[in-house]
C-alpha cells in the first residue's frame, strides 16, 4: 500500500491536490458562509508546501494551489467565460508561487522559534502582497479578499474600521500559519500559541478602544428591484416595471429611491420621454431617483455606465461614469489580443468607456451620497475616498442576473458590510435582480435582504453617523506594514545569503625566521 508521502511523488497528483486544498477558503464566502473555516482553511495547503522536498516544488505547489483558489472564488464566470476561466485563474495563480517558497522556507523540517515567528509575520505580509498585486482592476480586482469572508463578525468588522479589509485578511493568514504550526510542528507550538494569543489580543484591543461612528439621525431610502426581464424589448419592459414598483413608493416619505445598475438602457439626454416619466415619479413620491444608464452617450463617443440623479424637474446634472471597468465583461483587456475570447464566452463586444473621477450628489434633504457601480463596491479605496468627500451614504448599484443561480450575488452583497465599517458609513447595494441589501455604520444589517426570486420594492431607515474611521483617516496602513515587513526579510535574507556565499580569507602564515630572530629574506 502506498504511503502518502510516495503518491506524492507524482508532479500531477500534487498539484491536483494543491489546488483542492486551497480551494478550500471558497466555503467561509457565501453562499456557505462558515466564517469560522476561514481561520483553519489554509492548513492544508500549507502543510503542503512545507512538506515540498525542493524549492521549486514548493513553488509549483503555490501556483496549483493559487489557481484552485481563484478557480474557486471565480467558479461561477464558467458559463459566461468557459474556458477562459481556467486560463484567467491560472495566470493569477502564478502570483502565489513565491508565497508557496515562502512557506517552505520558513516551516520546512523542524523550524526553530525564530523561524515560526518570522512565518507569523512574512507569510501573512506575503499573502497581503499577493491581494495588493491581484486588486488592480486589470487584473480582475479585489474580488474574494480572504478578509472578506468575515463579513458578518461584529469583532472583525470592527477591526476593519482601523485597517481595512486588508488587516482582516493579514490575521486569518496569521491564525492559519499557526494552527499549522501547531498541527505539524508539535516540537514548536509555544511560538504558535504565542501567535493565536497575540491575534486574539489585537482583535480585543480593536474591539475594547477602536472609536465607533457616532449616531447623527437617520434616512428612508427606497430600493426597487425589478427582477430578471428578458426577451424582445427587454429594456422598455424592464423600465416599464420599475416605474410600477416606484409608484407604490407613493406616500411613503422616502428621501431616496435606488434602481440597480443597468436599470436604464437609453440616454436620457437622447430619450427626453423617459427623463419625463422619471421626472413625474420623482413629484409623486416626493424623492430624487438615482438610476444607472446603460448606452451610447449622446454628448461624447461610447458606451458608458453611469449613475444619474432625477428630480421633480428632470435631470440634475449630477451623474457620475463608472470608472472601473470588469476586464471580459465590459471591456477585452488587450483586445487585439484577447480579443478571441468573445468567440467562446459572453465577453464584451465592444468597450464601455471609464469615468475620470468620483462624484459625491446632492440629493435633497441635506442628504450627500456617493454612488459606485457593480464591482467597484470591492475596492476599498473607492468607498474610502467618497467618505473623506463628505458622502453620508455609499450607494452601489448592480446586477447580477447572469449569475443568478450561483454564490455570486450573495457574495456581493456581502461586500458592502465591509465598506460600510470601514467608512463608518451606511451602504445600499441595490440590484436590479438581487441580491440587494443594506448595511448601518458599522457593517451591521439593516432589514432583510432581497433575494434573487424578490421583484419588489423595499424602505430601509437607515441610520446616518459621523466621525472619521482610522481606516479612512490612515489608509491602507496594514499594505505598507507588510510591504516593510517583506522588504526587511528580503534585505537581511539577501545579505545572509552573501555572506554564505564569500570565500574564506587564507589563513595568514607568519613569515619563517632565522636562528638570530629576524626575517628570512628570500634569495639570501
């Protein structure tokens, strides 16, 4: 019977399991939502990597087990983008290759004291680089930040009001290096379990002195979810419905109605009919409408996805452009050449145009919100900045209805607990077919959500606050630590390598001397 360690002689079965251990993280994301599995999800894989009898294996071991892990947070693009998928998650698999190198380096064998506690800071500093790389919006964004499963922990939601997402994600690596530490060093659990304690103590001290918003009254705020409309003049029949739903606002003393992204396919510049029925919408329910237009402009070449406030008289003039873009969906990145990827998926047929710069609106009523559109709700710079614009309220208008049927809209949803902690902000994530929801200051839940199969309207008192957080106050603070931390190991690991590496000085031998004591001297 074959041992474990000889199956794993094979390249191909250790990479497969690589990526189903890394695969792993995908259950404490809704839909599952096992927050608690975060925090021992990686073991696996790191007991893998450790276990890699070369470098290189190591690091092939953290290029399988990043693309499990984007394959899996990213399982749901599979109809739209088929194989592509798999390509997208293997070129972004790649950035966890070094991660793999560091594992090994560090709990390889049986690692000493120092060693264990250099891995409670680098890998976890490591694994930040690796969001930070993969977060730019070329390269798919921030979706499925380890910190983000947390979502719905009132501790962590509080710890993200000082560092953000990204120190949410820098402590559930941090615990998993040493459960695996503990797990399979057992020579070397006092630096593990001085880890876990220093872990539990942080998040105590968040939770014990991190200032909280302070409560400044509150707002009515109407969400309208039309729910899926397709076929032949879907747009005129899905605006059609939506103006139904907005009439039963009608006496409900809203302060502001939200429609989901896409919610208008025409340019109300060009469509002055529609902007007028928008407009009377706005009289009855006595409430500016935030919609979002999908089309062609009639001011400027393209196509834009952008956000426009409707009042009683018609278009304000406030509208702001989306400015990050979903690569494939939206736009082909390189498009001369990947441009063949709308030949076996649903990628975009042509480019939508970007935004220049964010937008806070007036929307009446003393009430400033700041809207974002579809997956910009997963940077946490974009909410962060609309905060320090003076945005009362963030606003994210989506949809998800190609993704009906999978974890996605859930998992978006749940994405704008973590901004609204951050911020100290209230968020409306309002869809088009779900699901919608709407989170206080503090990430809490306000009301219920609307799920995919809800076509319906919703008021939500949400509750306004002031204050700044220290996230948005100091930034993305944690990055920078574990830029410092890396680059620090790297110099003193450099050096030491030299060190290593320089010859031995010749051992100086004194010169012979003759029977009077003096020198000899050669040729004498």
């Amino acid at each position: 019977m074959k041992t474990l360690g000889s199956w794993l002689t094979s390249p191909w079965r250790r990479s497969a399991l690589a990526a189903l251990a890394a695969a792993l993280p995908v259950l404490a994301f809704p839909a599952p939502s096992l927050w608690w599995f975060a925090y021992v999800a990686l073991v696996p894989w790191i007991a893998l990597a450790r276990s890699a009898p070369t470098g290189k294996r190591a690091a092939y071991d953290g290029w399988a087990g990043g693309f499990g892990f984007m394959l899996a947070m990213h399982h749901w693009l599979l109809p739209s983008l088929h194989v592509f998928t798999l390509v997208i998650a293997a070129l972004l698999g790649a950035l966890w290759a070094p991660w793999g190198l560091l594992v090994r380096h560090f709990l390889a064998g049986t690692p000493s004291r120092g060693r264990i506690a250099g891995a409670l800071l680098v890998l976890p500093s490591g694994w930040l680089l690796v969001e930070l790389v993969r977060s730019f919006q070329g390269l798919g964004g921030p979706w499925g930040m380890l910190g983000s499963s947390q979502w719905e922990v009132e501790p962590a939601l509080r710890l993200a009001s000082v560092g953000g997402v990204w120190l949410l994600s820098f402590l559930v690596v941090a615990v998993n290096v040493a459960v695996a530490v503990l797990v399979a060093v057992r020579q070397s659990r006092v630096p593990a379990v001085a880890g876990l304690v220093a872990t539990a103590a942080v998040t105590s001290a968040a939770w014990m002195w991190s200032p909280r918003p302070d409560a400044d009254g509150g707002v009515r705020i109407a969400v309208v979810q039309p729910g899926v409309v397709d076929g032949l003049g879907s747009g005129a029949k899905r605006f059609a419905r939506e103006e139904q739903l907005t009439r039963r606002l009608v006496g409900q003393d809203v302060d502001l109605i939200v429609w989901g992204e896409s919610s208008v396919g025409y340019d109300l510049g060009d469509r002055p009919d529609l902007a007028g029925r928008l407009a009377a919408l706005s009289r009855e329910t006595g409430a500016d409408i935030l919609v979002n237009v999908d089309a062609r402009r009639s001011d400027k070449p393209g196509i834009y996805k952008s956000s426009v406030l409707v009042g009683p008289d018609g278009l304000t003039g406030d509208r702001y452009d989306k400015m990050r873009l979903v690569p494939f969906g939206e736009y082909v990145p390189f498009r001369s050449l990947l441009g063949w990827a709308t030949s076996v998926g649903k990628a975009a047929g042509e480019d939508r145009r970007r935004g220049s710069e964010q937008v806070v609106m007036d929307v009446g009523h003393g009430l400033k919100v700041g809207p974002m559109v579809c997956f910009e709700s997963a940077f946490p710079d974009m909410s962060r900045h609309l905060a320090q614009d003076g945005a009362e309220v963030l606003v994210a208008q989506s949809a998800t209805s190609s993704f009906q049927q999978s974890w996605a809209p859930e998992q978006h949803a749940s994405l704008a607990a973590l901004r609204a902690a951050e911020t100290g902000r209230p968020m409306v994530h309002a869809t088009l077919t779900g699901v919608s929801a709407v989170y206080g200051p503090e990430g809490q839940r306000i009301g219920s959500w609307l799920g995919t199969s809800a076509r319906t309207t919703a008021v939500y008192e949400v509750p306004l606050a002031t204050g700044v957080t220290p996230y948005v106050r100091f930034g993305d603070w944690p990055v920078q630590v574990a830029l410092f931390v890396v680059a620090a190991w790297a110099a003193g690991w450099g050096v030491k390598t030299l060190q290593l590496r320089r010859p031995a000085a010749a051992p100086r031998v004194p010169p012979a001397r003759t029977a009077h004591g003096s020198p000899a001297r050669p040729g004498r």
